[in-house]
C-alpha cells in the first residue's frame, strides 16, 4: 500500500536518532528498563550499533524526567541506575564512534510543560536555566557536543505561536553564552499544517535555532504518506527562502501497542514497509532524515545492549538489510 509513494526517488537513509537515558511513562517501556541497568559497556555498545549503521546524531529526548535528573543536578535527584554517569558514558561513546550529540536542559518539572504560564515563572526559568548550565558544564567538552535541543514542541496551527517563539529564542541565547559555536534544534509537529506564505517565512527566518526537524506524526496518525510528501514539499520552497535554518525531518518509526497517543500505551515497531514509504515520502525535500525512535524500537540481537525485545530484533535486521543493499558505503561493518 505504500510502494507507490515516491518509488523513483533515492531514499535517504536514517542519519540520526532521539535518544533517551530514563523515560517514566510506557512509552519507552519495551527499552526503558533495559537502559535503567544498562552498565558503561552496554551504553558504549548501543552507541556503536547506531554508528556501525552510518549514524551520525544523537538527539537526547531529556536530560530529566518526572522529578529525576540523569546526572549529578543540584535542582532534582538523580534516578538510581546502574551506571554512576550514563550521560558520560553516552558522550564518551559518541566520542569514540564519531556521533554529534545534541543535549537539552529539560524536563524540569513535567508539568510546567503543559501550562504556558508556568514555563515562564521564575521558578520553573531558575530550574531549566541552572540544568543547562550544569549540563553545559559537565558534557559540553566532549569532542561529540554538537548543540543543543530544545524539547518543548510547538504545533504548526499553521504558525509557531509567540510563547514558542520567546522560549526557542531565550533558551538559544542563554545557552550561545555558555557554549559558543553549538547549533541549535527544534522540532515541531502538525507539520500537515505547513503553509507556505510571507507569515510562516518571516517566523523560520526569526526561529533562532540552525535546523528545524518537522515530525512526519504519521506514527501519532496526525497524517498519511501523500500528506507528508506534501507538507514536506511545501516546507522545501519556505526553507529555500530562508537558507540558514536547515530543513530536516523527525521521522516516527512506531506504531502503538494498545490504544494510540497516550502516554500508557508502549510504543513498538511499525510495519518496516511503511518506515520505508516514510523516509521515501520525505527524502526528495530534507537534508537529513532524524528519527524518533531507533534506540528500543531497533535492536541488534548480537549486541550486549540488546534489550531482549524481539519485534526490535526483527526491525533492526530488516533495516540493516535495506541499508545494505541500498547504501552498503554507510555500513562500518560489512559483515553485519
């Protein structure tokens, strides 16, 4: 059913991936655990499966969640696992294979997130401004520190609204000041929404960040194939008015176990015939193609970070052989 989509078009392989370290809810719940107990070897080895498959970024989904930092923070305790830094060992991972990282400063405070009015007290400023700098501190020197995501969508109704706007903007100025050099992403949804006009290229053109990653929300079931290729299309002529914000898609890679987009709900793999009609539909437009998400949804079953989940298995041979038989240059390892 998605063949047709596209089908004369090189595809453009998966170049990076959001990645988490804890996630509280059942979303994450076929990797979460397995990441919980994850020693420093086993992060090293999951880093390595996603650089081995020509992966060049990593995109940290949070640094905190539901009252718990991943990392020694003076503003939330930090989760009990079984690495004493995981985040250190992800960078120093990164390092290793060559991965750019994207970090982030949320999630202070789950639930500011969900009230406009509360992202902007002085509380919750002091709390997400002193994680960016604890964590600009701590990882920023690593060689694979790339920039910086901000984690707080935005939906495209078919404009950013002011309050994203001020919180992209504050939080890229606050973070140039302690890293210099570092590039900034944002990655919205109700991308089907997209328009093309002097409005939205005016926005683009005053987002401060170098890459806006649009969500394809097809696993969300927020559009179809044909409607990303569309707004994907229309994204394209707005982003060549605008050169210097890159234009990047955030492909979703799952399907939900039970009942779709709640938060008790797991995510799994999707049908790899319909991953593939996602990244052809998109591939024409984007510079790069992101991906939420490889880790969990793919595992390599011959790997010591292999979480045990067998869907993930299968998704992770069946991407490998689609790469090698459409991209064999990007494969580290041949014989995988």
């Amino acid at each position: 059913m998605y063949s047709k989509i596209n089908a004369d078009c090189a595809i453009k392989p998966i170049k990076g991936s959001w990645f988490s370290i804890y996630w509280y809810d059942r979303r994450h719940y076929y990797w979460n655990d397995a990441c919980i107990h994850y020693t420093d070897d086993q992060w090293n080895a999951l880093i390595k499966d996603m650089a081995d498959l020509g992966m060049e970024y990593l995109v940290m989904c949070n640094v905190a969640s539901n009252g718990y930092a991943v990392y020694d923070s003076t503003v939330l305790p930090k989760y009990p696992m079984a690495s004493s830094d995981p985040l250190e060992a992800v960078m120093k991972a990164c390092d290793q294979y060559g991965i750019k990282v994207f970090l982030n400063n949320d999630y202070y405070l789950d639930k500011n997130y969900f009230s406009i009015r509360e992202m902007f007290t002085p509380e919750s400023l002091r709390g997400r401004y002193t994680m960016l700098e604890e964590v600009a501190e701590k990882y920023s020197g690593h060689s694979s520190f790339y920039g910086w995501y901000w984690a707080w969508e935005s939906h495209l109704d078919p404009y950013f609204p002011e309050h994203f706007m001020k919180y992209i903007n504050d939080s890229t100025q606050r973070a140039r000041t302690l890293t210099p050099g570092a590039k900034f992403l944002t990655a919205p949804y109700g991308t089907r929404l997209a328009t093309n006009d002097a409005t939205f290229v005016r926005q683009v053109d005053q987002l401060d960040v170098d890459i806006i990653a649009y969500q394809d929300t097809i696993g969300c079931y927020a559009m179809d194939i044909e409607q990303s290729a569309r707004s994907f299309e229309t994204l394209r002529k707005v982003h060549d008015q605008v050169p210097q914000r890159k234009l990047w898609a955030d492909v979703e890679t799952f399907t939900w176990e039970g009942k779709d987009n709640v938060a008790e709900t797991p995510l799994i793999p999707a049908e790899f015939s319909r991953l593939k009609a996602q990244l052809a539909a998109v591939s024409p437009y984007v510079d790069e193609i992101l991906v939420f998400i490889f880790e969990g949804l793919f595992s390599n079953p011959n790997s010591i970070a292999y979480t045990g989940y067998e869907k993930a298995a299968d998704y992770y041979n069946q991407y490998v052989a689609w790469l090698k038989e459409n991209h064999p240059g990007m494969m580290a390892d041949p014989a995988l």
